[in-house]
C-alpha cells in the first residue's frame, strides 16, 4: 500500500476536503449512529470525542501506487484533528470475501499528514486482492485497554458501486462506557504538583532509584525512578497495587520534591535503582541474570534470554555475526524464523558464563544446535525457511551482473536488489549451507533483514573480480575456488588477466569492453593482475576474449575455477 505524500510501509496519504457535518447524540459527522440492539455483532463503535474525524473521497478502483506500481482502489482522506499515539489506525474493506484489515503500517506513523490519497497495490499486500466491483472502505481506531479490545469507527464509508447500506457504528454499552472513561481518566495528565513539589522539567537532572511522584488516573502516585531515556522519558515503578509493569511517563507526568533535588546534587550516591533494566528496556534483570558486554565470550548454542511481552524468554545462539550482532533462535516459540539480534538485548544466566569457561563448552553448547533439522534435542519442529521474494524486473546496470551459483559471497560483501523501481544496496549477512543468502538492506533498519535466493540479487563487477581473486588465492591446491569444478559443456570456465606488458592503455579498453567497467575501474583491474575478469563462460567464449588481450599486449589464461 502506498500513501503518497508519506511512505509508510507500502501506503501513501495526500489531500480533500468535506463539508461540515453537524454532529447530533445518533449521528457522527453526518453518518447515523445504530442502537446497541439494533446493531450487527460486527459493528465497530462510535468514536470518542477526543478522537479525530477521518472523511474519505473519491475512492475509485485502479490508480498509480508506491514507485509507480499500479493499484487495486485509491481514495482521499482529510483528518479533522490531531490523533494520539495510545491507539492504532486500521484500514478496513468490505467487499465479496467480506471484511478485511490493514494495519502493517511499517515503522512510520499513519498521523503525521492531515490530509493524503491512499493506494492500495496487490503486489504489494493480499489486503488489496479480490474485493471485487462492489466494496467499502473505513478506517477504525483500534484500542487495547484493561485485556478489553475496543474499535471505533473514525471515518465515513467510501463505497464503489451498489453495497445497500454501509457499515455503521453503533453507540457504546454501559460497561464499555466505563470501560472507555477509566481509559480517559487514565491518559489524562496529573493536576499542578502538591505544595513542596516541582514540576519536573526537561533540564531536570534525574537520578535512577530517586522517589518522584508520578501521574496515575488523573492523580499524583508515588514511583521511583528506574530510568532516564536518552529522548528525555522516564521509565518509573508504581507501587505493585498499581501496576507490576515498569511504565514509560513524559515528564511533564511527573513532579519531584525540592529537597530531594538537593540531595541528588550533593551526594548523588544515595539514589539506587531497585530494579535494572536494558538500555531501553521494559523488564527487571533478575539477580541471576548479567546483561550481555560486547567482550562476553559467546560459542554456538550457548543459551541466553530475551524479553518477550512480560517476561525473559529462552533463546539459543545459532551464530555469531561479525556485525558483533548475535543470531538467535527461540527455545520456545516454535516454527519461529531465526532472528539477528544485537548483544544490548539480551542477557545470560550466571550459571552458562561459568559453564561457558570449563573445559570442552564449546562442543558441549554446540551439541545443542542440530543445523539440519533446526531443533534442539528433537523437541523443536522443523524449521523451513521463508525465502522473501524481490524478483529482478528493472535492467541489470552494465557494471553489474546477476548473482549465481558459483558466485563466491562471505559475510559483508555489498550486492543490489531491485525493488519497485529502484536498486538498492544490500550487505550479505549469511551464506546459508542451501545457498541462499541473508541480506541487510543498507538504507533501512535489522527489521527488514531477510533470506534471498541468489537469482533476486547482483553483484559489481568490481566487487565480484576482488571476491574471485580472493577465493583463488585462499583455495586448498587441487581444489575449485567456487565449488565443484565445471567442464566446458557446463559453461564454468573462467578468464584471469595475468598482466598488461607494454601496452597498459589498451589492455585497460578492452577489460572495459569485456567487463563493462568504466576507465576508472578498469584501471584498477589492470594493477593488479592477476585478477579473474570472466568466470562461468564456455571455453570457446572464453579464448575469444583471451586473444583480443594478447592482441592489446597483454597475457591472459583461460581456466576452471
């Protein structure tokens, strides 16, 4: 999806406009309001005050989506107000296989723009397949609040052709009216700060473990401070009657006694959390848990934990990557992809650092792992990995060519994938044993991290003769540099230039000519020899283009790999 004017995650917003619609008890923005016991099970909620008003126009099937892909639907929508960030915007569609919603917004927030045109592309999600000719379209607001879920409809329905009636809200009912305004109370900021209190300001200097009090319902609660954010938030602990969650508060929630500030400037030593957390994070570090240094030795299987919802959750080390990153596998979680995690988010029990440092860890952790079969003594079901599908559709660039077989690639190398309109450049994380290849897209974060097969990606050809002259110089004597050895019916020769002689000029031309590179590149080829400048072709090809550097004044051999 695409929402143009925003990227957020395949969705795009740009612009319209409505008239005022006059809002009465059984109506909200002109759309009627249902009765509680005139209305379907299904239908969402009439919206909160507090919320904004979404009006949608002009939805129309077709339209131009993200990198100018082509749409199933498009529309326009203007938002009346600003929206919060305590709940969730989600596209909703209603057409022949009934209703569906969409909420993988990406990393991007769908209320940054008050106005947008979104485009729905096929492509890109199943959201947008098989609605049909006749379809609506709305947005709701979903909330999550006391383990009760509560949806709201905060826009009109945009129809294409002949729906009968439109999917209306409904009004609330006595308990989910309760249930509504204690969520209310609670994302109400405190009152002034009681006498002897300041207000706690963003240059003021908090201390992990000093005693604050802290906004709650509408009301000051006494908290301490567990963690100061590097974006100013503050993490705080509730009494346990309160909440046994750590909280996240902006710290105009919060206020703070004088004398206390007083005692962090002159003996700042007295303040000491009564919990630790990660940088960032939410969950307690128990007494039997050490959070993971960068220098904390590490082997294949070792078992480590990580924060899951509310609690530290099993996980084992797969490998160990040379970002410094750690992948991980799930103990518990099963059928769950492996993962790449950095070290700041995990830790490790006391008992596996000491059992880290016996004699013969290292096999002993590494038994745990069985690679093959991706369990862990055969209670975990077999993993099958889930390839990410990026197929070539735009022009090869000329100094590039298409990933292989026999395309030698290690942790690091820089490749391109093409996705929508445009490449982009991606780094190898893992070789896999299948041959496929997990990839790091440079421009964007670890969430886009996935498993590739070779023929969606391309390497320079720059990068890729470095790569070759390198595996042929590391290569055991006697064996291929690329893998098994390929004979001329198989097209796995290979073309190494050996050297330039008197003639550096134009031997150069003709690497450009054979390689596609430009002056410069080619020149840098040419220095240093020997170097492969062919390799997967048949040998005839091969010793043509071996006679045009001899005929250059060069020396050029043609081998297997």
């Amino acid at each position: 999806m695409h929402f143009r004017g925003l990227f957020l995650g395949g969705m795009i917003w740009l612009g319209a406009a409505w008239p005022c619609a006059a809002q009465t008890p059984n109506t909200q923005n002109g759309e009627q309001i249902l009765p509680v016991d005139k209305a379907p099970a299904a239908a969402p909620l009439r919206r909160p005050e507090s919320f904004p008003w979404y009006q949608l126009s002009n939805l129309r099937k077709g339209g131009t989506g993200r990198n100018l892909l082509p749409a199933e639907f498009s529309l326009q929508y203007v938002r009346d107000k600003e929206a919060a960030n305590t709940y969730s915007i989600i596209l909703v569609a209603n057409g022949v296989n009934g209703r569906k919603d969409y909420s993988s917004w990406g990393p991007f927030s769908p209320f940054a723009d008050k106005s947008g045109t979104v485009s729905a592309e096929a492509s890109f999600s199943p959201f947008a397949k098989n609605l049909g000719d006749q379809f609506e379209i709305w947005l709701e607001a979903h909330l999550f609040f006391e383990n009760k879920s509560y949806r709201f409809k905060v826009s009109n329905s945009a129809v294409v052709g002949n729906v009968g009636q439109p999917s209306l809200a409904r009004h609330w009912t006595a308990d989910e009216q309760k249930g509504i305004d204690r969520w209310q109370k609670s994302v109400t900021p405190p009152p002034p700060p009681p006498s002897g209190h300041v207000a706690i300001s963003p240059d003021t200097k908090l201390l992990p473990g000093m005693p604050i009090l802290a906004g709650w319902m509408a009301a000051w609660e006494p908290a301490e401070v567990i963690d100061v954010r590097k974006d100013g938030m503050v993490l705080v602990k509730y009494k346990p009657e309160l909440s046994s969650a750590l909280i996240v508060r902006q710290r105009n929630w919060l206020s703070v006694e004088a004398t206390v500030l007083q005692t962090a400037k002159t003996d700042p030593a007295k303040f000491q959390p009564s919990v630790k957390v990660l940088p960032n994070g939410m969950l307690p570090v128990s007494d039997d848990l050490v959070p993971l240094e960068n220098d904390t030795p590490l082997v294949k299987g070792t078992p480590l934990r990580m924060a899951l919802g509310n609690k530290w959750a099993p996980v084992t080390v797969v490998k160990l990557l040379v970002d410094g990153r750690v992948r991980i596998r799930w103990d518990e979680r099963k059928g769950h992809a492996d993962e790449d995690k950095p070290r700041d988010g995990l830790v490790i029990e006391k008992e596996t650092l000491t059992a880290l440092k016996e004699p013969g860890a290292a096999e002993k952790f590494a038994a745990r792992v069985n690679e093959s079969t991706a369990t862990f003594g055969g209670q975990t079901p077999q993993r099958q990995r889930q390839l990410k599908q990026y197929p070539i559709k735009l022009a090869i660039p000329t100094t590039a060519v298409k990933v292989t077989e026999e395309t030698p690639l290690e942790e690091g190398t820089k490749l391109g994938c093409s996705w929508g309109s445009s490449w982009y450049d991606v780094s190898v994380i893992d070789v896999h044993d299948d041959g496929t290849v997990r990839i790091h897209w440079d421009k964007f974060g670890d969430a886009w991290d996935g498993d590739l097969s070779r023929d969606c990606l391309i390497i320079d050809k720059k990068v890729l003769a470095k790569l070759s002259k390198q595996t042929a110089k590391t290569a055991p004597k006697g064996e291929p540099a690329t893998g098994a050895s390929k004979s001329s019916a198989d097209g796995g020769f290979q073309l190494v230039l050996n050297g330039y002689g008197k003639n550096r000029f134009a031997v150069i031309k003709v690497v450009m000519e054979i390689t596609g590179l430009d002056i410069k590149d080619a020149k840098e080829l040419v220095e240093n020899t020997p170097i492969p400048l062919k390799q997967g072709i048949e040998k005839a090809d091969a010793e043509k283009l071996r006679k045009k550097i001899t005929d250059a004044g060069g020396t050029a051999e043609v081998k297997l790999p």
